[in-house]
C-alpha cells in the first residue's frame, strides 16, 4: 500500500511538473512571439497610416465602389504607400509607387543594387504569394502556377515558358476569329475561347449550357461570397456548410472534366510514341495540355497527370475572368469616347482593307498601335486584378532605409499605382495618348502594371493581349458601341477581377454596309 501511495504521489509530481513545463513553454512562445510582433511594429512604425475606422475593424473597408474612391482618396495623400490594419493584429502594407513596389517585386537584399539586376528568381522565394487571400483557390486549382512556391514554382514556370512563346501563340488567333464571331456573352466568350486552346474541346458554351463551364462560374460565385463571410473562412466550418457542398460538387465536375483529357492526350502519346504523336500534330496546333505532355525539365523528368491538371485548371480560372473583364471595361470606355473608338475603327479598317477575309492575323497585332494604346489605358483605368498579396520571408530594404519586415502581409495595388496622381496626371481621365511611344519614355515599368510584374507576373498576358486585340478589332469592325444612356453609371465591384455591380450595358449598332 506504502508503495502504490508512493508511485501515485511521484506520478502526480511528474504530472505536474509536464503539465509546469507545458505552460512554460506556451508562455515562452507567447513571449517570443510578442517580442517578434513589437520589433515589427517599430519598424512598421516609420509608414504612415491612416486614421482607423475603430478599435475591433482597424481599416477594414468594402469591396465596393465606396472602397475604389477611398484607395482614391489613400493614394492622393500617400502617394507611396501606407500601413493597413485589418485587424489589430494584422498589419497590411498598402504599396503603390515604384519606389516601394520595385523593391518587393526584385527582393534581392540589396537596395543599392540598379533596377535591372536583381535575381527575379530570388524574388520570387523572398516575396512569395500571400496564403490568407489565395487559399481558398487551392481545392479547385491545387499546385498550379497561381499558388505553388519555392522549388516546385521555379520548375514549373520554366517548364511552362515555352507554352505561351510566340509561335504557340499565333496558331490560336483562329480560334480568337472565331469564337468573335458568336461574340457574346464576353465570359463565355473567353471561356470557350480557353477551352479550345487549353483542350481542343469545343463546347459550344456560347450557344448552349456545359456543366463544366457552370461549375467553373459557380467556383468563382463561391469563392467571393466566401470572403465576404468570415464564418466560413474555416475549412471545417466551410465543409459543413451548403455552400461549402456546392463548392464541392463543382471542384469534382472541373477535376473530373480536365482528368479525363489529361488521361486520355497521355494514353494518346504512349500509343503513338513521341514522334508519330508530333507528325500526327502537323498542319494543326497543339493545345495546351499537348505542350505540357511532351515538356521535359533538365533531368528529363516530365510533368505529371496531376501537375498538368492543376496547370491547365489555374490557366481557365485566372485567364477567361481576367480577360472579360478587360474587355468589358475597354468596350465601356471606348463607347464613352467616341472620337478615340472612330479611330480605332479606321485603324482596323485600313488595315483589313482589300482582303478576301476580315479575320486578324498573328502579323496585324502590331499594326494596330492606336487600338493597343486604347487597350492599356483602360487596363490602367480599369485593371481587372486590383491588388496582389505577398508575403515577405525575409527582411526587404527600401531605398530610403525603411524596412518591409518579415512575415508582412504587402498588398501590391495595382489600382492604386494605376491612379497615383504622381505617376499619371489626371488619373480618371481615359487617355490613351498617354500610351504613345513619346509619352512612355522615361515612365518606371513597375507604374504600369495589369498583368503584376517580377518574376510572378501573368505568364499568360500576350495570350491575354493578343486575344482582346483580336476581339476588339472584329467587333469594331462589325458594330458601333454606345453607352445606355437609359442606365445609371457603373457602380465598381473589385472582387476576384473588377467588375460592375449590375453589369455594363452597350448598345450595338451595326455599321451600315457590313454583313
């Protein structure tokens, strides 16, 4: 008895002394993680920040218009950036201004160094993409370019390169002809424009409903509403939820759709072997899932099934809202100019002049520098994509001494650099000319920036121009566009991509004398 008495005292005293130790070691951390978050906020402390709204929601604003006119109004007073709290122990850096974005996008260690030097491949493992905002992509994209990191982002994006070359690129203006001739609606137009170039698959999704291009719709609806409620930023809580099934249920549908063309191209390629599968590929393009088929890093290794699937979801989601988005808000701007779309006009027009066939070509995209200069300035009036997040893994030095600490959230404002009114005078005022080779000399490229830059910028973004030039050409060369003077103006709604709260509507008049 004497004895079990004694093992259940030493047993309490090893209980206690685990449990001391245990709550040594939670107060240890709490300590060490204070102390890292005080040495931030010293640092944090030479950025200036604005007044909060309260003590809880620090600035936390709405994605509204009432939120564009406030980065308005940040960017008029702070023209390089500032400090945002999202809550009180969330600190965001607000950037939009060369001198504070070019730092974060070459993060080489080194503010000395001239701007073109630095390693962008370093940057991209200093400043990596922010998890908070993206993650709730990751069950639908996976690993793709979007979301991947390190090592694994590195490879990747060698190994996708040569996908979006030039050469690949000119055989797809065909399917940008013709998928203008249905024209709309402008997201399905993209969609199925993607499909084509992405699986060879024609869906038809312009005339007639395909559940793979609802659900990929429905994934974007469900991922924005999701932000918008933090209950459900929980994955657990999420899962629970009848959006969170629904979420679910068209994840399967998109991953289903795109296994079953990767399994297939690749059943395809062994049957064959490499070369009969290229002579049986003569005389028509490859589509993307061929590309990333037949790629092979250094060491030989291909892509696997899984990799190409997660690749070629991610190019559907960031390039078909992106791009309709684009050219949504570019048909709005030249509608509510009419002097610079009647120029662009003439400019198509002369050259399609004398040919048999209306449909643009790989060599027209360069002859059409007034439609170009058009199609940038309403990307920087009206970017599609208003803001990157990153987050730094080390220490970033600014030019003037100041410090991005490790581990903070940076909030790259694409459309606050876009209407800082120390890099674009005027900023609301549509002004292509702003675009024309003299105008543009001297001007820092990181002021310009609807497609991100470094070296995570949109490796998609020729595929991008190239297919709105197309777009915008054949319309204007068909129809005249008119603002619905019925119709109050757009209210602005920057979601995943900026779009208009009740749509934009045009009207469009068929040129006389076109078929």
């Amino acid at each position: 008895m004497a004895v079990a008495a004694a093992l259940g005292s030493l047993a309490m005293v090893a209980l206690g002394t685990f449990l001391v130790a245990l709550l040594l070691r939670w107060l240890w951390d709490v300590l060490l993680a204070v102390t890292r978050f005080r040495a931030t906020c010293h640092q944090l402390n030479k950025f200036p920040t604005p007044p909060w709204r309260n003590w809880l929601l620090g600035h936390t604003g709405m994605s509204t218009e009432q939120g564009l006119q406030q980065v308005d109004a940040l960017v008029a007073w702070y023209r390089h950036g500032c400090l945002w709290w999202g809550l009180p122990w969330l600190p965001i850096l607000r950037l939009f201004h060369p001198s504070t974005l070019w730092p974060l996008l070459s993060a080489s260690g080194d503010p000395s160094e001239s701007l073109p030097t630095p390693s962008l491949c370093v940057a991209a493992f200093v400043a990596p993409k922010d998890k908070t905002f993206y993650g709730f992509l990751k069950p639908w994209l996976g690993e793709g370019l979007l979301l991947s990191s390190g090592q694994r982002w590195a490879r990747h994006r060698r190994l996708l390169t040569p996908a979006f070359h030039g050469d690949v690129l000119r055989a797809y203006l065909g399917i940008f002809n013709q998928s203008t001739r249905v024209l709309l609606p402008l997201s399905l137009l993209t969609l199925d424009t993607l499909q084509k170039c992405i699986f060879s698959h024609d869906s038809h999704c312009q005339e007639r409903p395909s559940e793979y291009i609802q659900a990929i719709l429905e994934l974007s609806s469900l991922v924005v509403r999701r932000q918008l409620q933090p209950l459900l930023h929980p994955w657990w809580l999420y899962r629970l939820s009848s959006d969170g099934r629904r979420f679910a249920r068209a994840c399967a549908t998109v991953h289903a759709f795109t296994a079953d063309v990767v399994q297939r191209q690749r059943r395809e390629l062994a049957r064959l072997g490499h070369q009969a599968w290229l002579n049986g590929h003569r005389g028509r393009s490859m589509d993307f899932i061929d590309l990333l088929l037949l790629t092979k890093d250094e060491d030989g290794h291909t892509l696997s099934d899984e990799d190409i699937a997660a690749e070629a979801d991610t190019f559907m989601f960031e390039g078909h809202d992106t791009t309709a988005s684009g050219l949504a808000w570019l048909f709005y701007n030249l509608a509510g100019h009419p002097e610079h779309q009647e120029r662009c006009r003439r400019e198509v027009q002369e050259l399609l002049a004398g040919r048999d066939t209306a449909d643009i070509e790989w060599e027209d995209l360069s002859q059409l520098p007034f439609t170009t200069m058009c199609i940038k300035e309403s990307l920087r009036l009206h970017p599609p994509v208003t803001a990157v997040s990153q987050r730094c893994t080390e220490d970033v030095p600014l030019r003037d001494g100041r410090v991005i600490p490790k581990g903070v959230i940076c909030l790259m404002s694409i459309y606050g650099t876009h209407h800082n009114p120390e890099l674009w005078p005027e900023p609301e005022v549509f002004n292509p000319l702003r675009f024309s080779p003299e105008n543009s000399k001297g001007r820092s490229p990181s002021s310009f920036i609807p497609f991100s830059a470094g070296p995570r910028n949109c490796i998609g973004q020729s595929f991008a121009m190239a297919e709105m030039k197309v777009v915008v050409a054949l319309t204007l060369s068909r129809f005249v566009l008119r603002r619905d003077t019925a119709r109050p103006p757009p209210r602005r709604k920057p979601e995943l991509i900026l779009r208009a709260e009740d749509g934009l509507w045009l009207l469009l008049e068929p040129l006389v004398g076109v078929a």
